[in-house]
C-alpha cells in the first residue's frame, strides 16, 4: 500500500486511483505502482560501483544495473597484458650441455 500525495489516501499497489484533490491539481488518474527511485539507484550505483549498493538504496533493480555499468572502472577488456605466467624476462633454456666436444 502506497500513501496518496494529494489526498494522504492509502491505496493498493497496481490499483488505479483519481481523488479530487487530484481533479482540482488537474492531475490524470494515475496507477499506483512501487517502482523505486530508478535514478537514485543508477547514481548511487555509479558512485560506489555497486548495483547491490544502487538497489538498497534507491530500490531500482535496473536503475541499479545500469548505473553500475556505466562506472567507467568495469571495463570488460583490460588494459593489463597478462600472459597467464607469474615470470617476467628471459627463457630459462635449462641447464644441459653447451655443446662441447
């Protein structure tokens, strides 16, 4: 149940709802829904490169989302060339004969 900001009415969410303070503002008949704030989320979740973060606190699971993916830090390629060894610098050739008679 949501609260009515021109008449302090609780109304069921996903109910149509229309009071007259509504009428007097010249506000359409709305239908209630609960979607959360989704640029809160989207702002929060770019600041702290956090959807989880971005969706407690605005409520917007997409908002969230994409916030997150807009954080310039989440890139999928990566500028660090990492050849998969934990060694830098020459082969070790190891050991063995150096080609002596």
């Amino acid at each position: 149940m949501l609260k009515c900001k021109h008449c302090n009415q609780q109304v069921a969410n996903g109910a149509r709802h229309h009071c007259r303070e509504m009428q007097v503002a010249g506000v359409s008949e709305r239908t209630v829904s609960d979607d959360g704030n989704f640029f809160l989320s989207m702002i929060v979740a770019q600041a702290t490169d956090s959807a989880l973060l971005g969706y407690a606190v605005g409520g917007s699971l997409a908002g969230a989302f994409v916030g997150d993916s807009l954080n310039s830090g989440d890139s999928s390629s990566s500028s660090d060339s990492s050849s998969g060894s934990d060694y830098s610098g020459g082969s070790d050739s190891g050991g063995g004969s150096s080609g002596g008679d």
